[in-house]
C-alpha cells in the first residue's frame, strides 16, 4: 500500500472514530421556511417564501426554495442570497439554464429573463431521528412562455439532510430528483452553468481572503472546467480559528461523474465578493430526460471552521461512496 494511501486510511479512522458524533440536530418552522439546527445553534435555513427584492429591483427575481443562509458550526454566514452583480444568485441553489422544450430554449436560471424559474412547492415530509434531521421538498420548475400543457416542465424532489460530523463539524446531504411528463421530453443542454448544486459564497470572500481547492490539485486559476470528485471552499472569517468553509462532494453514480465545474476566475469583479463554484453535470454535454423517468443527482457538504486537508477531503468522499 502506498504512503498516501496509508495516509488516508488513518485520516478516515480518525475522523470516523466512535464518539465523534454527539451534538444534536434539530428542525424547526420559521417565518421564511425550515431551519436546522445543530449543537443548539441555527446552521442552515431552508427557504419556502419568495425572498423580496431590493427597492428598484425587477420582481422577478423574487425567488423562493433555496438554502441560505448555511452557517459555520461557530455561527459564521458563508453563503449570500442576490447580490448586486447577480441578483438571481441564491446561496445554495440548483436550477437549469439552457433546457430545449419542444423546440423552445427555457431558461430557469437566470430569472430577468422570465422564461423559466424554480420555487418551492409544497413539504413532501420532515423528521428528525437517528441524530439526523431531514427535509424533503418538491420544487417546481416552471416553463413560463409555454402552452399551457407544458407550463410545468420539470418536478423536482429535493432532499436536505443533516447530521454531524467529526471535529465539531456537520455534514449536509443534498439529493436532487428530477423528472418530466412533457411528451418527447427536455433535452438540458450543454452549458457552463446550470443544474447540479451552485454556491455564492459570503460578500467577505474574494482573491485575498479564501482560497480553492479541488480533489485533482486545481486552485481557483485553474479549476475552471475541470473535473473534480470534491472540492474545498474556505476563507477569512471571524471565528476563533480565523477561517471556516465548505467540503462539497459528488457521488460516483452522477452524471459525468467526476463532474465538471464551473468556478469564478481570479480578479472577477475586483477581486472582491467573488467566490462562485458549482458542480455542473452538464458542461461538457446534453443530457436528455425522457418522460416519466427520474434522475438523482447527489451531494454532501462538510461545513467547517479552521483547517480541512486533502487527506481529510478524500476520506470523507470514500465514505459518501462506499
């Protein structure tokens, strides 16, 4: 056995050593939506309500069914819901760009455009057991210049599951369920955004404060288009270790797996605020749904305050796949 993979396997033995897990998890109702909590703090807010605009802003962009915001165990805000640059960003959030309905181009990503977007639509189920929490939602994604038959264009069940981790971190489950009963079906198209899970982080992050790293070595220059099984965000903040972030990890059994990502490039907007990252499936190719079928796609989050190593990021990903 290799030296790094010795390493590794003592990494994973001491991060999923027993007694690792004791902090409780819980749900609870809010005037915005569902929040999670963790170890007594709120971590994590599930959104039901559309999100109101700034004054001047297109309605629009007023959106509904996204996490934000998602915390550090020490109550740092990592993520950031329409900021001036994108207003359509929305913290954690996945929807589709270029999808061809029908001979028709829909876009449920950017929401100006108002030819397609995504909300939350009703709870499918919530429970909190086996020390974790978990949600279960459908999202509808709306076809808003179709025929009336084709409004609704794709359901989507979205699963949000939480539960601790080692070194008083916690980990986030993110399933996504896709499918259409549109005859003939949607064609999602090849982009460099859309689908998968998308991440803006916190307005305090850019060029000089955070930092990027993913399971094939790429930083933020570099990173852009490849592909990655995980990869790290982290950067300055005002928790006692300084810095916090988020381990993203892809499944094995997604599309294009190890998936495509699509990252900000260095210098972006000054360098300040801008910190982007999403997995996207997609990028490099078309993926058809054919009606009545369904399609998952899975993630797990590893939220953070310090330090997270490679070793430690690969440890988790073989266990979220084994």
């Amino acid at each position: 056995m290799s030296f790094k993979r010795i390493l590794t396997f003592a990494v994973f033995l001491a991060i999923f050593s027993t007694g690792s897990f004791a902090q409780e998890v819980e749900l609870k109702e809010s005037e915005k939506g569902v929040d999670f909590y963790f170890g007594g703090k709120k971590v994590l807010t599930y959104q039901t309500v559309k999100e109101p605009v700034p004054e001047g802003v297109k309605e629009a962009f007023s959106k509904s069914g996204f996490i934000h915001p998602i915390n550090s165990p020490s109550g740092q805000v990592l993520s950031r819901i329409q900021p001036k640059d994108h207003y359509h960003h929305y913290g954690i959030w996945g929807p589709w760009t270029r999808a061809t309905i029908s001979g028709r181009e829909v876009d449920f990503w950017n929401l100006g455009d108002e030819k397609g977007r995504v909300d939350f639509s009703h709870f499918l189920s919530k429970k909190v057991a086996g020390g974790a929490a978990e949600l279960n939602v459908r999202q509808n994604h709306m076809d808003l210049k179709a025929p009336e038959s084709e409004r609704l264009a794709i359901e989507e069940d979205l699963r949000i599951k939480l539960k601790p981790a080692d070194k008083g971190r916690y980990m986030v489950d993110y399933t996504t369920t896709i499918s259409t009963k549109i005859p003939g079906g949607i064609l999602l198209d090849d982009y460099r955004y859309g689908g998968g899970i998308g991440f803006r982080a916190t307005e305090v992050w850019g060029d000089d404060n955070s930092t990027i790293l993913t399971s094939e070595g790429h930083d933020r220059k570099t990173a852009d288009g490849t592909e990655a099984k995980w990869i790290i965000v982290k950067g300055k903040t005002d928790s006692p270790e300084g810095k916090s972030g988020i381990l993203f990890l892809s499944h094995n059994t997604n599309k294009a797996h190890p998936e495509p990502l699509r990252v900000w490039p260095v210098g972006q907007y000054n360098g300040k605020g801008n910190v982007f990252i999403e997995f996207c499936p997609i990028r490099h190719e078309s993926w058809e749904l054919q009606p009545e079928k369904r399609y998952s796609l899975k993630y797990r989050m590893i939220v953070f305050d310090g330090d997270l190593t490679a070793e430690e990021a690969e440890a988790y990903w073989r266990v979220f796949v084994k």
